[in-house]
C-alpha cells in the first residue's frame, strides 16, 4: 500500500524547526487556567474573607466572654442581686438532660442508627437485662413518679449497653467529649438569664407590642395571632392544646439531643460548634430586645386570661411572666436570678428546632422527624399565643445567620473524642 504524502513527514521535527526559526519558547499552559491553579484559586480565599469566617465561628466565645466580664457592674448598677438559685439552675439542666438521653435512647433503637455494628443487637436483648430494667423501674418508683422512673430506668439501661458495647475508656472519652459542651452551653444559659434582667431593667418589656402586632395583621390580611387563638379555642378541644404544650416544651429535650448526637458523631469540636450557633443565636436576641423589646401577642390580647384554659400550664407561666417582667421594670427587688426569658422578638424556639435540624440532617429519618416536629412547633407557638408570626419568621433569620457564622463556610473534620465516627458514618 502506497502511503499517504502526510505519512513521509516527521511532525515532531517540523514542529521543533519552525520553534527555533521564530525564536519561541514551548508553548505552556498559563498558570491561572492549570488545574492545580485552579484548585488553589478557588480554595485560597482573600484574607478579609478569612479574617470574617473566623470572627463568625468564634464569636459567641468572644461574646461569652465579653457578656462575662461585664456582668458583675451591670448587676451592681441596675441593682439586681448577686445571687443565683443554683440548685433551681442546676436541677433544670439535669432534667432537661436526662430527658435527652431518654430521646437519644429511644432514636438509636427506632432508627437505622441501632443496626450500626451491632448496638441495635445489644439494645434490645431481653432476659437478664429486662428483668433487671423491670426491678430498676420498680425500685424507682419509690422515690420518682411514673414517668420518671421510666425515664431514668431507660437512660441507665442505655449507659449500660454503651458500656457493655464500646468499654470503659472509650465511654469516659465520649463523656468528657460531651461534658464540655454541655458546660459551656450551661453557662451561656446563665449569662442570657441575667441579662434578660438587666434589660427589662432599663427597657419597657412591651414597648413595640403595638409594632409587631400591625405587622402580624398586615401579614395575615386583617387576622392576627390572639383572633386565630380564640378561633382555634372554640373548635378543637382542650387535649388538642395539650399535645400543642407537649410540642412547644419538648423543644428542651431536642436540644439535648442534638448536643448529644453531634458529640457521638464527631466528638467535641462539632459539639461546641452546636452549642456555639446556639448561643450566636441567643446573644442575637438580646441585642434585638435591647431595640425592640415586646412581652407577646397574649399581653395585648384583653380576653387572653379570661378565655385562656386555666387547665393549661401556659396560663400560668405567660401570668408568670408579665408579673416577672413588671417587676424588673417597677425595680421591685429580686431575690434571687435564675432561669426566667422574656424575649418575645425573635422567636429563639423555632430558632433552636431548625438549628438542631441542621447539625442532625446527615440522619435521614431525623431529618424527617425534625422537619414535621419544627412545623408542628411552628403551629403551637402561635396557637398558645406566645409569639407573633413576625418573631417566627425573625427566627428563622437568625437560626440562618447563626449556622452560617458557626460553620464559617468550611467543610467540618470531627474529631474522634466521641465515639469512633466511623462507627457511625453508615448511619448517613
């Protein structure tokens, strides 16, 4: 076969000649459009960017720390007292806690979670371990109610199959990996206490109550959230607002929960980032109080209190919280702070569901089970008239602006302090 005239040339010689008549260098690619520039262009980001993300993930330590320091003069100056009830503080936070890990318990054994390496198989072993649940909730009930013996009779059934399942060492670094977060989030939960005083010490608790409530009325067409309270009072029965209670002060437990999964899933670090956007969230709100301070759409409401049910535990707190917030601002002397919130603008419950939804989304169905539980929040706050639609929707806005301060943009690697994660990665 006769080859083709292309076939007689050597294209790597022409190629060389034709670059050595013209004085060429060889032909390179430019620097920005390398693959390996590219990748660093796009992960190099400005120094002002990175100088921002890391005052986000950071600032509710700076804030803590700043709120801290300039507690002791702001009590001394608006005359409030130096004491706390610490064993109220204390023994709500234990509470809410075992209360959590009951939730945790109950979660690792409905869910996919349970089948991870064989937990699920060491949760649900009867026999000895029934028996011994049984005698434990028996022995309980002498000193706790109904619920509370199952409660703690569950949160130690559960210890034990941790304990039976991963070994002493490695649950004492799952605790301590969980015991310093929850620390923190504590004594966060104490500064917003005392400076939810200090404020209503200085501010009028209700001063754009009127505000919020035309906004509400313009949102809603002319409706507003005190007339769908009493509409919804002369349709649905008094257990209906019950189950509404059980959701709206079941949010305490969530959090726990989502204190504990993320120190499980990812140890410590990933836990205070949790505990972090929580509080970013929270010092939020104080500042926005500080500016528009309002009690809620039941204070302005003059048929609250005598259509309300009395049978209710929402009557008596909201009654409990005018004559608080009365009383900070008359400056009638406190005894003693403790753990008392005031704020109305924003909404910090809805706030805190959708930022435990967000650190537990990895998990399907808690995914799906804290959406449908953050719309049915959504519905009782306003049914219970705590809150104006206005405060929910600023709560959204700041559950967004928290998450996206704490994450600061990065892709997070948890640490191992808490359980292997890999124990947990199939659980995705």
């Amino acid at each position: 076969m006769r080859p083709r005239p292309a076939d007689f040339f050597d294209h790597d010689r022409v190629e060389q000649i034709v670059k050595q008549e013209t004085n060429e260098a060889p032909t390179r690619e430019p620097a920005g459009l390398s693959p390996a520039n590219s990748r660093r262009r796009i992960e190099t980001h400005p120094k002002a960017l990175r100088l921002l993300k890391w005052l986000g993930r950071n600032f509710h330590y700076g804030a803590s720390a700043l709120l801290a320091l300039c507690l002791l003069p702001l009590l001394l100056r608006n005359k409030l007292p130096l004491r706390y009830a610490w064993g109220v503080l204390v023994s709500t936070y234990c509470v809410f806690g075992a209360q959590s890990l009951f939730l945790a318990g109950s979660l690792l054994v409905t869910t996919h979670l349970a089948k991870v390496d064989g937990l699920g198989r060491h949760l649900r072993q009867l026999g000895i371990r029934l028996l011994l649940g049984i005698v434990c909730v028996i022995v309980l009930l002498r000193f706790f109610t109904e619920f509370w013996a199952i409660v703690l009779a569950a949160d130690m059934s559960l210890i034990a199959a941790f304990l039976t399942r991963y070994g002493w060492r490695k649950c004492a670094r799952t605790v301590l990996s969980f015991l310093v977060p929850a620390a923190y989030f504590f004594g966060g939960l104490v500064l917003i206490a005392s400076y939810n005083d200090i404020i209503l010490s200085r501010r009028f608790f209700a001063a754009d109550d009127r505000v919020f409530e035309g906004m509400d009325e313009w949102l809603l067409h002319g409706w507003s959230v005190p007339r769908l309270c009493h509409w919804a009072l002369s349709i649905f029965p008094l257990n209906f607002f019950h189950f509404l209670e059980w959701i709206y002060y079941g949010l305490f437990p969530v959090i726990g929960l989502g204190l504990i999964f993320a120190c499980l899933r990812h140890g410590r670090r990933r836990g205070m980032q949790f505990v972090g956007a929580i509080l970013t969230a929270y010092y939020l709100a104080l500042a926005l109080f500080y500016v528009w301070p309002s009690q809620g759409p039941y204070y302005l409401c003059p048929r609250h209190f005598a259509n309300f049910p009395r049978q209710l535990q929402t009557y008596w707190l909201q009654e409990q919280s005018i004559r608080g917030a009365t009383a900070l601002w008359n400056h009638i002397p406190l005894d003693k702070i403790t753990f008392v919130y005031f704020i109305a603008f924003p909404c910090i419950h809805i706030t805190q569901g959708l930022i435990v939804l967000w650190f537990l989304r990895r998990w399907k169905a808690i995914r799906v089970a804290l959406l449908v539980y953050n719309v049915l929040l959504a519905g009782a706050i306003v049914l219970l008239e705590w809150h104006y639609l206005v405060d929910i929707i600023a709560g959204v806005l700041i559950a967004g602006i928290a998450v996206i301060a704490v994450e600061g943009g990065f892709g997070f690697q948890g640490d191992t302090s808490g359980m292997e994660s890999g124990r947990f990665a199939a659980a995705k």
